[in-house]
C-alpha cells in the first residue's frame, strides 16, 4: 500500500487555508472534525491533486473497468477501500458501510450538486465523488479509532516533519523512522489495530466547505 504525501508547499496551503474553514463548519454544525476534514479532502483529491495527477480516479473511480458506475462497482470499491484502509483490522461489516457511505453521498451529490465541481454533474461525476468522500469517511475514522496501518504511518511522517527528516511527494512507506523524542520509549512505527465494527457509523452527509 502506497500513501503519498504531498509537498510540503501543498500540505501547507491545505493546514492554513483549506482545513481550517472545514474543522469551524464541522464544530458549528456538531460532526467530527477530523471525519469531516477527511471527508472534504476526500472530495477534493477524487478530482486530482495539486499537480493535477487523476490517480484517485483512475484506480478507484467509475472510469476504472474494474469498478464502473454500478452497484457491482461501488462494491467493488467498497471492499478495495476496506482492505487498504483498514488491513487486519476490516471486519464483515466493514464493506457494507463503506457501501451505504457511497449510496449516502450519490443521493446527496444527485440532490445538491458538487461543491467546486458542478451544480448539475454527471453521473460519472457523483459517483466519483461519492467515493472520494466515502474513502475520506473511511480514512477519518481510521485515524480517530486508530484502526489499521495508516495511522501509525502518519504518526511516524508527523514525527519525522517535526525533526526535519520528512519526505515530501513520496509515500508514507517510504518515510524514514522517526527517531524518539526526549523522554519517548520507542520512535513511531505503523501499528496493527484491533477489530472495528462500523455498522451504524453513518458517513457525514452535509455540506462541504470549498
């Protein structure tokens, strides 16, 4: 599994311009921050990223043979989603809600359009958008449950940022490891995490913020 990370001009534009009108909105409205600024991102990068790299939507997309705009299709990606968030730590009804997550986002983007994208998308355009939001559910509450290997990997990258020792536009794997601070046991590695059951975790269906 490859997490990239962007540059470090990118993260900075997203930590002091983009995050920070998400995680107010998240507060006001009662969501969960992090969810929520995951959730936006996820919205944001299905479309590409700052250098204009689709990677998101050729792999995971309906453009992807493998997962086209069907129902078969948002399964599909359901369970691609499931296993390279959540690793051992997926559960059976992991899948599932990652699918509702999807069908949740499809009506809401069918109903109020994409923010930044289209007021009356496509219907390829609501699908990819819908999984890039779902993918951003799923992430979010990875990291706020400490499920999977990605939190530990953004621990480490956060570690080795603070050091001066992060690699930018490269992925998290390839992130050296970050040395203990002063008074820490261990440095950061990525950690296994236990079961999570998420049936009943309903994704964040609200306005996004652009």
């Amino acid at each position: 599994m490859r997490w990239e990370v962007e540059s470090a001009a990118e993260i900075t534009s997203l930590v002091t311009n983009f995050l920070p009108a998400q995680v107010q909105n998240a507060m006001v409205n009662g969501y969960n921050p992090q969810i929520y600024a995951c959730e936006a991102l996820g919205l944001v990068f299905a479309f590409g990223n700052e250098t204009g790299s689709t990677a998101f939507a050729n792999n995971y997309g309906p453009s992807n043979a493998a997962m086209p705009n069907t129902t078969a299709g948002d399964a599909a990606f359901a369970a691609a989603a499931a296993s390279l968030i959540f690793g051992s730590a997926e559960t059976s009804n992991t899948v599932p809600a990652i699918e509702q997550w999807v069908a949740n986002w499809e009506a809401f983007y069918t109903a109020h359009g994409i923010a930044g994208v289209s007021s009356n998308p496509t219907a390829q355009q609501i699908d990819l958008a819908a999984r890039g939001a779902a993918w951003g559910d799923a992430i979010g509450l990875a990291l706020f449950d400490n499920l999977g290997p990605f939190p530990g990997q953004v621990t480490n990258f956060l570690e080795d940022a603070a050091q001066g020792t992060a690699i930018y536009s490269a992925s998290l794997l390839s992130q050296p490891t970050a040395a203990p601070f002063q008074g820490a046991a261990t440095a950061s590695v990525a950690t296994a995490a236990s079961d999570v059951q998420v049936t009943g975790v309903a994704a964040q269906v609200d306005h996004i913020v652009m």
